[in-house]
C-alpha cells in the first residue's frame, strides 16, 4: 500500500477516505461505471479535462442519491473528492486507473460516446 | 432492430432470449463484468476461444447461482448460449461486442488479468 494516491487535505480540513492505488479492483471500478447517473459524471469529468465541484453537475436525481453516486465513485477508486473551502471538488484518478488497467477508462468512454451518438442518448 | 445477432435454434429445440445487436447497453454489460464470478467465465470464456458447456465451469458457488449469473451474461448480450442436445453451450459475442464497443471487452480481459497477475487472485 503506498499513500501516493491519496488526495491532500482540503482547505476545509475535511478528508474523504480513498483507496490507495493498490487497493483499486477492476470489478469495483466496472460496477461503478454501470450505472448510468455515474458513467454520465464520469464523461462529464472526461469532458472537463478538470476538477468539477459538486454542484456543476445537473442530475435527474435527488441531492442524497448525487451525494451516494459521488462515494461509490470514489470509493471505487474512480473519483478523487477533495474540500476546497465549502466547495467538494471531484477530479478523475486518471493517472492510477491508467497505471492499473491501461486503457479501460478510454475505452469505456469511448464506448458510451458511441452509444450516445447511436442511440441519441443524452450525454 | 437485425435478427443477425440471434442464436441458431439448438437440436433441443429450445432456444433463449438474447437481446440483438443493437439492444445491448454499454451500462449492461459492465453491470454483467463487474461481478468476480461473471468476470471469470468471461476470462475462462475468452481463454477457451470456443464455446465451453456450462458443466465446464467449476465455480465456488452454487448451480443456481451459477445458472444466474450466465443468464446475466446472456441477457447483457457478453454470452450467446444454445442447447446442443442436452448440453447448454456458451460463447461469448466478440463479433457483436467490438462491432458496438471496439477495445472494451479485450481491455477488461487486459485489465483482469493484470489484477490477477498484481495481487494473486485465482484465475
């Protein structure tokens, strides 16, 4: 276990709990990413390129149920959540997902892209 | 809709619901990768590169459970499973799955091999 992953102290002082890169596993990554709600985060955040609080994401589900997609994104190692202030900001963990499993995110982004583009999904 | 996707009738006689190629879901089919014991048939599966009968799986639960989980795989639209005679058979949809999803099934097989490898788990 290294702590290479886990993500700095917010200003707020509040640290959310992370798995470290080696405790990512590929099944709970994938049921992460089969709910639709959070595969939509997840290509939000791709498309952003950055850190996105919270609030940016406008979801047909209640505050709790966004609050809940938020944890098992990062508790599947998916999503890194950090306090900014009153701001809980939400960046991807690109570079361990990468590390871990070349290529799977990129890959099933690419894949709900082209789902969207075939079955005229919303993004 | 295509009937390309659909299995040929077994010499049993008796013939299972499959989606066709384009009612398969990117969510379905992570939802269907993300279990450990779906994740192994799909490895065992792939490693076979032909159709294996259900009795060639020797899974650490139940035969129910494991007729479950190939009716998730089914109904996702990973597995294609025909009656030859008594024997259920079981393939997986490569055709279907990189015509729709190009690179995903390959890099989740990629992904779990490398967990496997890291922290050895059992195949």
């Amino acid at each position: 276990m290294t702590s290479a992953s886990a993500p700095a102290a917010g200003t707020g002082g509040r640290v959310l709990d992370h798995p470290a890169r080696d405790e990512i596993r590929v099944e709970a990554v994938l049921h992460a990413l089969s709910d639709p709600m959070r595969l939509r985060i997840v290509r939000e955040l791709a498309a952003a390129g950055s850190e996105l609080s919270c609030s940016c994401f406008e979801l047909p589900v209640t505050k709790s149920t966004t609050t809940h997609h938020f944890r098992v994104l990062r508790e599947s190692g998916i999503v890194q959540q950090v306090y900014r202030g009153t701001a809980k900001m939400n960046g991807l963990r690109r570079d361990d997902l990468e590390e871990l499993f070349p290529g799977l995110l990129d890959h099933v982004l690419d894949a709900a892209d082209r789902q969207a583009r075939r079955i005229g999904e919303e993004r």
